[in-house]
C-alpha cells in the first residue's frame, strides 16, 4: 500500500512539473501562440496510450500462450487506461485544430485510424460484458485485443505513409524538425510524467481487476454449494 501511495505521489507531482513547464517554461511558439502549448499533453497522453495498449498486447499474447488469469488483468487494465489516455488525445486534438486549421476535425488518416484505434478499445472492453465465463472472456477479449492492436502501428506510421493534414512529426521526424532544444526538453518530460501517471494507473486496475476475480471465484463456490 505504501508503495502505490508514494507511487501516485509522483505521478501527480511530475504532472504538475509538466504542467507548469508547458505553461511557464516551454517558450511560446512563433506561429499557433499560446495554443501551441497543448502538445506537451497531447502528444505526451498519445505515447502513454501507445504503451498502455502495448502492455495490453503484451498481456493478451501471454495469456493466450500460458492461459494465466494475471496477463488477463494487465490486459484489461492496460486496455482500459490506454483508452482514458487515448480520449484525452482526441479531445485535446480538436481544441489544437480549430484555432490553427479552422475545423474542429478532419477525416484523414491520422485522424480517422485513431478514432478507430478508440473504437477498437471500446469493442474489447464491451466484449468482456458479454461472456460471463471467465476463461471463455478472457480467451476471446485476447484474441480481438491482439486484433486491435495491429492499428496502433497504424496510428503511429499515418503522417509518415501519407500526405495528411495533420502535422508531420516533430519529435521523431527522422530528418530534426528544427524544435526549440527547450521545447524538446519539456515534451520529453511531459512524457515522463505522463509515463508514470499511465503505469500508476494501470498498477492500481490491476489491483482493482484481481479483487474482482477472486470475489467472482469465491461467489462462485458459495453458489455452487
């Protein structure tokens, strides 16, 4: 319990650095402003939902291998904070766009894997409500999560494969996007912090997750006699 305690404390403490590093720091960008400012948490929450749904992945490949109900838990949980973090990514790219490019939102497609990428997730979570066996639920749910996650490398590649309104890449463009060094400096902490927020979180579902199996396998014995 100490542990998740002090952990949590550092997840927030570094969200709050980053906050106030994106905001009083970081130096405003010449062309988008101030607006310009919401990349250290748009683009931060877009990588920690990439490694949460990475773990979930990892989690649904291991327990179809090894049918341990433990990489079922990482699954969900990895599946479920990905999910939160991959929101917060498509609420805060329309607040970006609509100052810079003067509509809320585009079908292109980096945009569109995306809102497919949140939709996939959604499926998955949905298809664990539907069977109430929990093998069965588990073997299922990995199967399509190993599905849903062939459109993170999707998501990821889209402004490299295709000419798209969205921006082309900054961080990892290959070829040095010319960033401020400053800047750089902020959003790879942005990302640090929102790292370690994500692996809090998925620590304390993870938690949550095997409280609930066993209340569920202990229900089951007081039925069954």
């Amino acid at each position: 319990m100490t542990k998740r305690i002090i952990l949590g404390a550092i997840a927030i403490l570094l969200v709050i650095a980053a906050a106030y590093a994106a905001f009083f720091i970081a130096p405003e960008e010449r062309t988008m402003g101030l607006i310009q400012r919401i990349f250290y948490f748009h683009v931060s929450s877009a990588w920690s939902g990439f490694t949460a749904f990475f773990l979930c992945f990892l989690g649904n490949l291991l327990y179809v291998w090894k049918r341990d109900r433990k990489y079922d838990w990482l699954a969900v949980s990895g599946a479920e904070v990905g999910l939160a973090f991959t929101t917060v990514v498509l609420i805060t790219g329309p607040i970006w766009a609509h100052p810079v490019w003067g509509i809320w939102w585009t079908w292109d497609a980096r945009l569109t894997s995306t809102f497919v990428l949140w939709l996939l997730y959604v499926s998955y979570l949905l298809l664990r409500t539907l069977v109430d066996e929990p093998d069965r639920r588990a073997l299922l749910s990995s199967l399509f999560g190993i599905f849903a996650f062939l459109d993170v490398p999707l998501v990821f590649g889209a402004i490299r494969w295709w000419r798209t309104q969205h921006p082309q890449p900054v961080i990892m463009g290959g070829q040095g996007s010319g960033l401020d060094p400053t800047m750089k400096a902020v959003f790879f902490f942005s990302a640090l912090a929102m790292h370690v927020l994500m692996l809090f979180l998925v620590a304390e579902r993870y938690a949550l997750e095997q409280m609930q199996t066993e209340t569920e396998f202990l229900t089951r014995e007081v039925e069954a006699q």
